[in-house]
C-alpha cells in the first residue's frame, strides 16, 4: 500500500486552519514572530533560524496543535541538510581600574617636600634669631625639643610644624572567582545554557521562572525570545538582550589575570 506524503508545512498550516486559528494567535500563544511561522508553513527552511531554534519551533507548534511533535522533528532532520552554527564572541570585558593612580602618589610626595621645606625655613630663621638676642645681652629661653624628621637633602634634625599627610590607599578589588549567571524569564521562552562549553539546558522556559548558572570560566546563554529574559551577571543587572521575538546569543567570560 503506498501512503501519500504531505509536506511539514502543510500539515502545519492544514491542522492550524481546521482549528480556526490565526497566525497571529498562535504568534501571540507561543511568543514566535508571524514571519518564521509563514516560513514554517511554507517549508521555507531558509528563513528560519539556526537548527536549534528551528527545531524548538517545530516542537513547539507541533505540541500546540495537539500533533506528534517527535515525528515532525525527525522528517524536519530528514528534509533540511545539517547546518553550521554561528558562535558569536565574548562580550567585551572592563579592564581593571589602578588602585591607586601615579597622579594621587606625585601629589602626595610634592605636598612632603614642600612641608619640609618650610619647617627647614622655619628652624634657619629660629636659630638666626637666638644668636641675635646671644650678641644683645639677652639669655635666650630655652626651648622645647622639636620632633625630628628626615627629609632627603635637608639636615637631620627640624621642627615639624604640621604632620605630613599620608596617602591612604585603597583596598584592592576582591577579584571574581567564575563566572555567575541569574536568569529570570518574565514569558515563555527557549533557552540554552553551557557551562565551561557543557550545556546544561535546553527547554522552553514560562515566564516567572529564576534559575542561577555558574562557571569557572564562562557561561552562554541562547535566547529564542530576547525580551522574555533578564540577567544578572556576578551581581550586576545586565542590559537588555534584545526585543520581542529575536533569537540572542551572549557569553560572560572570567577576567584574565
């Protein structure tokens, strides 16, 4: 008996129309764009995106139509040809802030230097005087012992007037071990996760769920609907990754020592 073969997309689009269903409700049911249903229906595989993406597509649509979504999965396999995947690269990662900046260490020096330059002044002037008031006839009272400083290229011992400040240094950033990933999806989306190049998820998320990865040196994240998910990256709120719809991928490195 020879069984007659109708195409995926045709399937699709026949199950969809016997159901009454718009594109566009089914867009809005499963967060997926209009056009990469079209494309879908049309068995246009080159306008869809990269296997992974166009595979949890199909599962998708097939499973909300109530149709066998491992069968639809593997005559998808046997139609389109193996396709690379495309790895974007690292984000770029922020350099390292000096602790404590050449400018800050200048200041501080010159600021000495001139401190005992006046306090030098200061005791020339004090001992000019005393042998004055010797010559005069007068007994010179007899002082208190300065506090003695060195300062390079000026005698030992002087009066310091004022302490010289020091600089306070600051504490050195306590560096990151790994990397940590929070993810929270606020809608339905289909997400992959590698840890240190294993991967560790690949499902369709509902929205409202948190789930934390970590890493000792990086973690990717796909995204087949960029607007359904925020991140938190060791602590830090991560930009948006992208709009309604639009298939992302971004990594988060460990900072080279």
């Amino acid at each position: 008996m020879i069984r007659s073969w109708t195409p995926l997309g045709d399937r699709l689009r026949k199950t969809r129309t016997d159901r009454d269903l718009s594109l566009a409700e089914v867009s809005e049911a499963l967060h997926v764009r209009q056009g990469h249903l079209k494309a879908l229906e049309a068995d246009d595989y080159a306008s869809l995106p990269p296997g992974p993406y166009a595979r949890a597509l199909i599962r998708g649509y097939a499973t909300f139509l109530g149709l066998d979504a491992a069968e639809m999965l593997e005559e998808y396999v046997r139609i389109r040809p193996p396709e690379r995947e495309s790895i974007k690269p690292s984000l770029p990662v922020t350099p390292r802030s000096r602790v404590v900046s050449l400018k800050a260490v200048l200041t501080v020096l010159v600021v000495g230097i001139c401190i005992g330059i006046f306090a030098y002044i200061q005791a020339q002037y004090t001992t000019f005087k005393r042998s004055l008031d010797v010559e005069g006839g007068v007994t010179a009272p007899v002082l208190a012992t300065p506090q003695a400083q060195n300062v390079p290229g000026l005698p030992a011992t002087f009066p310091s007037p004022t302490a010289i400040p020091t600089a306070t240094l600051l504490p050195s950033p306590t560096p990151v071990v790994g990397v940590e990933v929070q993810l929270r999806t606020v809608e339905s989306s289909w997400v992959q996760i590698w840890q240190d190049g294993n991967q560790v998820l690949a499902d369709t998320l509902p929205g409202g769920i948190d789930r934390t990865f970590s890493a000792s040196q990086a973690v990717t994240l796909r995204v087949g609907n960029a607007a359904a998910v925020t991140v938190v990256v060791n602590g830090v709120a991560q930009a948006p990754l992208g709009t309604r719809g639009e298939v992302v991928e971004a990594t988060w490195s460990r900072e080279p020592r």
